[in-house]
C-alpha cells in the first residue's frame, strides 16, 4: 500500500510538470510563429515599408493635382493650360496639330 500511495504521488508530480511544460510550450511556440509572434513582426515592418512607399507616391501625385488645379483658377488662369483643356473636352484638334492617341488595355 506504501509504495501504491508513493507511486501515484511521483506520477501524480511527473503528471503536473509534464502538463506545466506543455503549456508552456505552447506558448512559446505561439510567441515566435503566431499572429503576433516574432515571425509576423518581420512581414508587419515589411507591410510597413511598402505602405510608407505607397504614401510618399500618393502624396506627390496629390502636390502634381494642386498644382495643376492650381494653374486652372479663375484669379491666375495659365492660357496654355484653359487651352489644352479646351480642346480635351471639346475633342477640337487644329489640322497642324499632332495628336498622340493613348489605347487603354
């Protein structure tokens, strides 16, 4: 009977620590390759870089739109720029003009 009681005492520790170890496992595994683990930093600083890239290209596509908006107010119109426009809306071509056709796949 001793040696029944002392041998589910160890089994019953060894049990304990096994379970402690899986856990912790676990999350030592889910902390290196889960979604907010060490891996996944690397692809967010990634995300990040390209998204950086991408607001520096909007921003001065956005700066070349003020401008041109800018270059079209009544208080400073620029002659050649209401021209040009003019003749975009208007599908006007003088016959000594040469045109350049942009075909959109």
């Amino acid at each position: 009977m001793v040696s029944r009681t002392r041998f589910k005492a160890i089994l019953t520790g060894l049990a304990l620590y096994a379970m402690a170890a899986a856990l912790i496992a676990y999350f030592g595994v889910n902390a290196y390759t889960g979604k907010y683990g060490l891996t996944a930093r690397a692809e967010l600083d990634q995300e990040i870089i390209g998204l950086t890239d991408e607001l520096a290209l909007l921003k001065r596509q956005r700066a070349d739109i003020e401008r041109h908006v800018a270059l079209l107010r009544a208080d400073g119109i620029d002659p050649d720029m209401l021209d040009e426009r003019v003749r975009y809306q208007l599908d006007y071509a003088h016959p000594h003009d040469l045109i350049r056709f942009k075909i959109k796949n």
